[in-house]
C-alpha cells in the first residue's frame, strides 16, 4: 500500500474521534446548548456564537473525512462495482457535507430562508447518500481483500440501525431528535474507524 493511500485510509480512523470530541465540547461553550434535544447544526447556525468555529472547524473537516475515506477506499479496495460505487458515493456525501459550512441554518435551525433551506438539502443528502454505500460495501464484503462476510453483516447492520435513526431524526417531530441525530451520525462514523484500522492492517501484511 502506497504512503498516500495509507494516509487516506487512516483519515478514517483519526477523522471521526476527532469530529465527536470536537462537537462534544463545542457545545459546552453555547449557553443553554444540549447536545440531547439540540441539532449539532444549531452549533453553526447564524445565531450561534460559535459558528465560524463550528463551520471551519467541524463540519468542513468532517464532509473532508468522508471524501478522503471514500478516495482511500477507491484506490485500495479490489475492482468490483460495488466498492467502486459505494466509494465513489462517499466521496460525494463528503463534498456535499463539507459544503454545508457555506450554508448555515437559520435562528435555532428554523429553517425558512434560501439558505437554510440548502442547509436542510445539504445536510440530509450526506446522510441517504452514506446509507446507499454502506450497503454496497456489504454487498462487496467476502468478495476481495480486507472484508470477509462477517464485515458484510457489520455493514448491513449499522447502515440499518443508521438508516432507522435517520429517518426517526428527519421525519419525525420528536422532542429527542438531536439524539437520534447524533446516533444516525456517529454510529456509522465510529464503525468508519474500526474499518479504518482494519483495512490499514490487512494491506500492511
């Protein structure tokens, strides 16, 4: 494995702990923020005081993670069509994501302007976008190095249990969706970084 897709790979580990750590404390310096009932959009908002922090900083970073990821797994994973596409889609989540710091949501995320209606598109359309890949690299899994059937299990699930929370985040008019919200988020990108290491040590041997 080059030095460069080495790098790309373990993006995916170290990007994610960053981005949780990062968010989780961002929040503790908003008066009256809870990151249970609050969205982590609320964090970059036009009202927030620490929008430019939480733009540049977070989500910026974090639509990078998923690009560099996807281009990592692009390069190393074996040429089937379903590694292929599920790469290339993170990839795009990735750009669409980072692309979200240009839009910030309304006061309080109550979106009724332009902008804060391209927030909600942006911010949403990552989200189906790394759904449909994590179910193409289960589909990829036990066909070509690193990933046996059992990891293609472990994507099905988590990309189920995101997909059930997602859904529960945005359609639903829940008191707790801020929660769901984060546990449609980090689920997938903490199983992002166990796949990370994952891959990085089975193309070192």
């Amino acid at each position: 494995m080059k030095k460069s897709d080495k790098v790309l790979i373990l993006a995916g580990l170290i990007g994610p702990i960053y981005l949780f750590f990062f968010f989780l404390i961002l929040g503790m310096f908003v008066p009256g923020y809870n990151p249970f009932v609050d969205y982590i959009s609320e964090l970059g908002a036009v009202d927030s005081p620490v929008r430019w922090i939480a733009n540049i900083f977070g989500f910026i970073p974090m639509g990078a993670v998923m690009f560099l990821f996807g281009l990592g797994l692009y390069r190393v994973l074996e040429h089937k069509v379903s590694a292929k596409t599920g790469s290339l889609l993170l990839m795009v989540a990735g750009v669409l994501l980072s692309a979200v710091s240009a839009f910030p949501c309304d006061d309080a995320c109550e979106n009724t302007s332009v902008v804060g209606t391209m927030h909600e598109i942006l911010s949403d359309a990552p989200l189906y976008l790394a759904l449909i890949a994590l179910f193409f690299f289960a589909a990829y899994c036990g066909k070509g190095v690193p990933f046996s059937l059992g990891w293609g299990i472990g994507f099905f699930v988590v990309g189920l249990l995101a997909g059930v929370f997602g859904y529960i985040y945005i359609h639903l008019d829940f008191f707790y969706g801020a929660t769901f919200q984060r546990l449609s988020i980090w689920i997938p990108y903490f199983f992002m970084s166990v796949a990370s290491w994952h891959i990085y040590r089975e193309l070192q041997k």
